[in-house]
C-alpha cells in the first residue's frame, strides 16, 4: 500500500474495542492484499452532502470490517480527485477518532462509525470539488497485515441552491396573463456568496387556494445570471413557485410559493 500523506492519516485511528494508535505518514509500504472485508460503507446515511457558504455540516461515516484474524485498527476517509496519489480533496482534514463495536455473534467482525464536520469556508475553496469523492477504508488485523480499498464507496457533495419566485400582477382578472419571475443561483464556494445558474431546467408549479398538491404547469430554462421568467393564464386564486430538481453538482431549491389573487 502507498505511504499516506499527513492530511489522509492524521487521527484517523479508530478503536476497536480499544485505543488504537493511528499510522504515521512515514510507514513502511503494507500490502493492499487481504482477507480483510469492507462492507456497509455509508456515509451521510445515503444522502447527498449540500453545503452553502457558511453553514457547517456534520457528516457520519459509518462502515463494516470483517478479518478472520480479528481488526485492530481500521481508518475510514473522503478524497476527491483522480486517484489518491493525486487528490485534490481529503475529508475530514482534522478528524476525531471514531468507535467500533465487535459484533457479539461474529467476533471477527466490527461495525463502525464515525462523524466529522465540514466547514466550507474552511475546507472547500474550489467549485470543482463538487461532485462525487470517494471513500477510501484501511484496516490492520491482528497479524499486523494490512489492507486497503481505494474506493470502498462514494458520495455526492454538492453545491447548495437558492430558487425565487413572484407573479404579478396582484389580484389579476380571471383569464389575464400571470408573469412568473424569479432566479436560480447556487453556492459559489470560490467566492463565498453565490452566483446564477445558468442553462438549468426548472419547473413553474401551481397550487390553487385551499390544496396542497402542487401541479407542474411548465419548465423553463434559467437565463443570463440564472433569470427565470414566463407566463400563464389565471384561472383560479393560488400559489407560484419554481422547482429546481439539482443535479450532479448542484443540490435541488424549491421557492416558497406566491399568491396571487384572482378576480
């Protein structure tokens, strides 16, 4: 197995059933050949990972080791990148020390968890690390062998996404031309504030008066500085507002909707 740069193993170490001291960046190579298993790796319990500009998040990872030898010590982490002699990302950068649990049926097994923080202002200074990072597992059995999976899992952090709304006029006559405008932006993590998203399919919705079912009325495509704007007739006293569904980079936003009185 490679040496490990200092960000990857820094208080990675996690106990199984005991203390365990982390490796260091400066260990001899340890073969990536073993009977070692990772199964059940989790992380965020599934979900995307969509952070803003300033609001931390917690993320869990949580994962399954098995080794007939029995688990000493197992390190679980987030890279993004090419490979991970190349990446361009590491998660967490500072983390606590997980737990394990040995299984009480199956001692050669453990299940474990652990949860960090992720500060964008802190941790993601580049738009390209959105997307897919991978999850890289290591573990040391009792015989001092070592195993590791490059890509035990993956996840998706995304950029977060804001959507407005207005129709006007307010009231209109029944029949007349409702305008719906409003804009799409997305966290700029480069920046710290956030820009408009352009290109991006999103979806006009209607609620009338007294429901609380949306029905898609049309999709519109976000302009120059992500602009949203189009039209409908009105029929009926009820509630605008545009969907954006996300995609492979960016989380999904749902304006709140606006009334618009009908006469």
């Amino acid at each position: 197995m490679r040496i490990r740069s200092a960000v990857a193993v820094v208080s990675l170490a996690t106990a199984v059933s005991a203390s365990i001291v982390p490796a260091t960046a400066g260990a001899a190579d340890r073969a990536a050949a073993g009977p070692t298993t990772f199964t059940h790796v989790v992380v965020n319990g599934g979900k995307d990972i969509v952070l803003g500009t300033t609001t931390r998040k917690t993320v869990t990872l949580t994962w399954t080791v098995t080794d007939p030898e029995g688990v000493v010590a197992t390190w679980a982490f987030l890279w993004h990148g090419p490979n991970t002699d190349d990446a361009d990302g590491h998660l967490p950068q500072y983390p606590p020390a997980g737990t394990c649990t040995v299984s009480p049926t199956d001692p050669t097994t453990s299940a474990c968890t652990m949860s960090f923080e992720v500060d964008p202002a802190r941790d993601l200074h580049r738009n390209s690390l959105a997307g897919t990072w991978n999850v890289l597992t290591d573990a040391q059995d009792a015989t001092d062998d070592w195993t590791d999976v490059d890509v035990a899992a993956t996840a998706k952090l995304k950029r977060n996404a804001k959507v407005t709304v207005n129709a006007s006029p307010e009231p209109v006559k029944k029949g007349r031309t409702v305008t719906v405008t409003g804009k799409l932006t997305r966290a700029n993590w480069e920046t710290g504030g956030y820009t408009g998203y352009r290109g991006q399919s999103v979806k006009l919705q209607f609620r009338k008066k007294g429901s609380s079912t949306y029905t898609t009325l049309k999709t519109v495509t976000s302009g120059s500085g992500g602009t949203l704007k189009t039209t409908t007739k009105a029929t009926k006293d009820g509630y605008y507002r545009y969907v954006f569904a996300g995609t492979g980079t960016t989380g999904p936003a749902t304006a709140a909707g606006d009334f618009v009185d009908v006469r």
